[in-house]
C-alpha cells in the first residue's frame, strides 16, 4: 500500500491494533495454570511451561526487533498473530505435556515478535504524515490504555467464561462430553481468543499501511545484536555506579528525621 494515513486515522488504528492483539491474551491468564492441572500436569510441569514461554521470548527479543526492521512492521505483526494463534489453539486443545509445552513457547516467540512493531509502526506513520516533531505521546499513552483494558476485559471474560459454562444445564460439562474431553469448559477462553487473533492478522494485513523507510538488511541487523545487547549490558552498568555514587555521597539523615 502507499500513502501515508492522517494522525487520528493511525492513533485509532493503533489503539484497535493494542485491542485486538492484548484481549486475547488477557482471556488465557486466569484459566489457563486451571487448565493445566485439568489436563493432569504436576506443578513442577507447569513451571516448566512457563520458563519454556519466558525463555523464549527473551533469546527472541532482540532478533524479533531487527526483524521489524527488516522485514517491516506488518510482516511481524501479522506473524506475531499467526504465531499466538497457534499457541493458544494448542494449549486449549493440547494434552501431552511436549505439546503443551510447545504452545508456550510459540506463545513466547508471538510475545518477542510483538515487542516494539505496533508502536514502531504508529511512530513511522506520524512522522511520515507529520515530520519528526509531530506529537507522539497521546497516542501512544492512548494505545497503552486500551492495552491495560484490553487486558483487564479479557482477564474478567476468561475467568468467567468457565463458571458461566457450568451454571443452569452445564453445558461445560455437554462440550466436554460431546468433544469426548478435547475441548473443556476452561479451554473455550484460549478459542475465543484465538479467534480474536484471526481478527487480529486480518486487520494487519488490511489496516496497516507501511510508510517509506530505509531499508535494513537481516544480515546487518542480526551482525549488530552483540553490539547492541554489549551496550545495554554497559549502559545498565554504568547507571547502577552512578546510583550507588550517589547513594554514598548523600548525607546520612539523623536518627530523629
């Protein structure tokens, strides 16, 4: 697509893009360790899932960024989205602990993925419309609203979606019997959010104009993440002697104060 999009155009579609990406993943958080258990993991399991998603997202968080760069914004949205769809079909529908503990990481790797392209894309897009002094700040605090929203809506709904299900005839219990226990009761917030995330890849890829920018290779990209992981790790160093500096330099209050 070419042009570029009015500013209240791209802050309304980055607030829907924030909306559609977080609701899905706000209705997996209260059901899904329930689910789990449902499913017979053992605790131990469990935390064996959740270290399988945080390591994952943080080895692809760099090379997810220089993947924006280089691929563009609406490439990595949209597989961000085809990869958290995956994800939460597999936990919903999973019960074998590999399987299950291969939709947490292809739920970490859409995390990483999703790490910077929504709001990379709305900086480009005003910036384009606007020059490089246009006001960036409300929609951007505007897009991490309706995230905070987005997730505390789905973190209601996917917690109430299973006691809903058992309540007057049980239809919870119908579902499990009729999918001879494929599908549970706590396994239909993970669905509707994956569905809620078909929404999400159709809106990228139909929504989502992407500006004129250098283009970056992948090579390049890729050969600077040492460089760029070695200057966070010596930009967070130095901070933390500049703290403590200070810290051992301020008077000490007396005793009484």
């Amino acid at each position: 697509m070419t042009g570029t999009l009015d500013i209240r155009t791209a802050r309304r579609r980055y607030v829907t893009l924030c909306v559609l990406f977080w609701l899905p993943l706000g209705l997996s958080i209260a059901p899904l360790i329930l689910l789990f258990t449902e499913r017979g993991m053992a605790m131990a399991a469990i935390a064996g899932f959740f270290a399988v998603h945080s390591l994952t997202a943080a080895a692809l968080e760099l090379p997810a960024g220089g993947l924006s760069d280089a691929l563009g914004r609406r490439a990595v949205l949209a597989a961000a989205g085809l990869l958290n769809l995956a994800a939460l079909t597999i936990v919903a529908l999973g019960s074998a602990p590999w399987l299950l503990g291969f939709g947490m990481a292809l739920m970490g790797a859409g995390r990483a993925l999703s790490s910077g392209p929504a709001e990379a894309w709305y900086v480009d897009t005003v910036q384009a419309h606007a020059g490089p002094d246009a006001d960036l700040r409300t929609g951007l605090a505007r897009g991490s609203s309706a995230t905070s929203a987005a997730l505390a809506t789905g973190t209601l709904l996917g917690g109430a979606l299973p006691w809903l299900l058992g309540l007057g005839p049980d239809l919870g219990a119908r579902l499990s019997e009729a999918t001879s226990e494929l599908v549970l009761p706590l396994s239909v917030p993970m669905l509707l959010g994956a569905a809620v995330e078909i929404v999400f890849v159709m809106y990228v890829f139909t929504s989502l104009r992407e500006p004129a920018r250098p283009v970056a290779t992948l090579r390049n990209v890729l050969r600077g993440i040492p460089a760029t992981i070695g200057g966070g790790l010596r930009l967070g160093a130095a901070m933390r002697w500049s703290a403590e500096c200070s810290s051992a330099q301020a008077p000490l209050a007396a005793p009484w104060q």
